[in-house]
C-alpha cells in the first residue's frame, strides 16, 4: 500500500529515479521523453541526468562548468537552457563549448563569461583557444583512452606489416639460393658424370 502511495504521488510517466532531488520533471505524455526543470536551483553542480531528457531548463543557477561527457548520453534532447550562470571560461568549459557548437549555436551564443575577469561578460561562443589558457588535457579521459588504444593498434599495424615485408625478402633470397644452388649442384653432378 506504501509503494502503491508513493507511485500515486509521482508526476505521471516518470520514474522516480529518472527526477533528480532539486528538479522537478514532467513528460510530454508521448515517448519523446522528460523535460526538466533544474532553473532557479542554486546548483553548483549538474544533477544525474535521465537519459530520456528531451528538454534541460539549467538556467539561473551556480554553474560555472559541466563535467567532460556529462551531456555526451543525451540522445532525445531537443531543448536547453543554460544562460544565466557564472560561467568560468578557462580548459573546463572547452567541452560545453564544443558541445553546444553541434548541439545548437543559438544556445551557445547567448552564454557569457562571468570569469576570469579579463573574459567577464564576453561571449563564450567567441572565446578562441589561446583565451582559455594552456589547456593540457583537452579531451575527456575516454577519448584519451581511445587514443592511446588506436594508437597501440596503429604500432602493431606498422610492426606486422614490416616483419611480413622482411619474411617476404628473406624468403625470397632464401629460394633464389637455392634455385641457384640446385642449378649448381646439377651442373657439378653432369661434369662428374
């Protein structure tokens, strides 16, 4: 009866654990999915995000940056609201960044830097990659683990290919000499004969 209370008192057509704590979600009633509304939250971080989010209200909050692949699972999404947060545009925005460039433009354009001070106010779409600093790690951490995976397969590419060009000349000088050694050979037994 307690659960049966509980299922009640949830929005309709979303699951509990599809709502994070500080957002309250709705779902259109078809299945393109929930939409959420974490605006006006005073978050300082982003909440975990459903998967069937279709629309993301994020504005008017505490955020300075998302997290690298934080937005990479949203495949339904169709509306976003970001504005309004204090956004500190150094090496940790450059995945919203890019992000928002595919995603939509028009979102993109109108976020601002609220920091460091010699960005404050400027557009973040118009930062260029020497104003974020020297940013040593520019991708996230599963893009630099498939790097370094394609680039161990590349090297065992490269080193196969260059034994089997080795084995072929080593083979074929192996039966040139013997080809010539045979020729040889039977010249010396029809002299003897």
């Amino acid at each position: 009866a307690a659960l049966g209370c509980a299922l009640w008192l949830l929005p309709p057509g979303v699951p509990g654990q599809e709502c994070p704590s500080p957002c309250s979600c709705t779902s259109p009633g078809q299945p393109g999915g929930t939409r959420l509304d974490c605006g006006s939250r005073g978050l300082r971080s982003l909440p975990a995000l459903p998967r069937s989010a279709r629309g993301l209200r994020l504005s008017n909050n505490s955020l300075a940056s998302v997290p690298a692949g934080a937005l990479d699972g949203l495949g339904r999404l169709q509306e976003l609201e970001l504005w309004d947060n204090p956004w500190h545009c150094d090496c940790r925005i450059l995945y919203l960044k890019l992000w928002l460039e595919d995603f939509s433009p028009a979102a993109l354009a109108r976020l601002r830097c609220a920091s460091p001070p010699h960005l404050r106010m400027k557009p973040l779409g118009q930062l260029s990659g020497n104003e974020l600093g020297a940013c040593t790690t520019l991708l996230p951490t599963k893009c630099l683990q498939f790097f370094w995976r394609d680039l161990v397969l590349i090297a065992a590419v490269v080193i196969t290919l260059i034994l089997v060009a080795l084995a072929l000349r080593f083979s074929k000088k192996l039966v040139c000499q013997l080809t010539f050694g045979g020729r040889r050979l039977r010249r010396h037994r029809s002299k003897t004969h």
